[in-house]
C-alpha cells in the first residue's frame, strides 16, 4: 500500500481554498497554461511520503507517528501565497503556501522523521517546505512569463487553520486520479 503523513485541511477551508481558485483558474484558462486540477476534497498537505509499504507495516507507522506527536503542541497555520516546483525548469506542481505556522509545522515534521529513522525509514534529504498542492501543470507557454503571473496573484490567505491531528494515508492511483483514505489519526498535545 502507498503510505503518506498528512494534515487534512476541513472542508470549510476546502470551500475557502475553492473560491480564492476561481479567479485563478479563469486567468489559466485564457493563456496557454493547462493544469490538471486536485479535485474538491481533496486538499491536505503531504508531510512525509512512505511510498510503498506492506500492509502490516501501518499500524507501526501509526504508532511512530502517534509517539513523534506526543510532545507537539497543536497550533494554527495560514495558506498564502502561489509558487511552482521545480524552482528551475518547466514547472509541474502548483501550489499554495503555507505562511503563519510553517515553523511549527516544520518542527512537527523534524520529529515525525526523526521517530521514523529509528523504525528504519531514510529521513527526506530536501528540505521541507510546507505546501498545498493545487494542481499537476501539463502545459506551459512562455515559462518566465508564466512565473512572474504566479508572483505577482497574491491572493487573499486563509486561515488561520487549527492544526489538532495528522493523519495516516494511503493513496490509490486510478485513472481519474489519486483515491486517499484515512487509515489512522494521531492527535497533537492541547492545553
């Protein structure tokens, strides 16, 4: 099964995120930029991809993550801002970033890699940078061009988002896309 550790982001944030879209999908939509759009409910952010795993291995995830957040107080985060992956080069991912509270979510991270590494998993050489996936880009015109638009559409944030669990996925590749389902929860330290 294909594993990853996510945020979920609540469906009212996922209305929020829908309607700061509109404009932007209307301006891909007029230029020569096609992008294949993360459908409705479907928004999260991916903190740690495990790629394939056998299936005992879940609940061993589950309780590696459940004890890398036993400490990690839960906080709130604000989406803000557009860029693509990669920095150089045709772009191929697009997406939202994250603003107010990317250093908590990092420091989440950090800890989830390190109780990770002990249970045998490499940690993530790149370095983390917290973000919601928009859409997979399949067409570019001019590339500088396309760029500086992404700069220069500063969109309204959205948030602040109340971050109180990470959660266990699986992912299912089909050809209408990605199929996630919640396979465990592991709740951050309140109070």
């Amino acid at each position: 099964m294909r594993l990853f550790v996510a945020f979920n982001l609540p469906e009212s944030v996922q209305r929020d995120i829908q309607n700061s879209l509109a404009p932007f999908r209307s301006f891909f939509q007029q230029g020569s930029v096609r992008v294949r759009w993360v459908r409705p409910g479907q928004y999260h952010l991916t903190l740690k991809f495990l790629g394939e795993q056998p299936d005992n291995r879940a609940p061993l995830i589950q309780q590696a993550l459940g004890e890398a957040l036993r400490e990690t107080r839960s906080f709130s985060l604000t989406l803000a801002g557009f860029g693509c992956f990669p920095v150089h080069g045709p772009p191929q991912t697009l997406w939202m970033g994250v603003d107010q509270g990317s250093d908590k979510l990092k420091q989440a991270v950090l800890s989830l890699e390190e109780t990770l590494a002990k249970s045998g998993y490499p940690k993530e050489k790149r370095p983390f940078h917290g973000h919601l996936t928009l859409g997979r880009i399949q067409r570019t015109g001019n590339i500088q061009q396309f760029r500086a638009s992404l700069r220069n559409t500063a969109g309204a944030p959205i948030g602040p988002i109340p971050v109180t669990s990470l959660d266990l996925m699986q992912s299912r590749l089909g050809t209408g896309g990605p199929v996630y389902r919640l396979l465990g929860r592991a709740a951050l330290k309140t109070g």
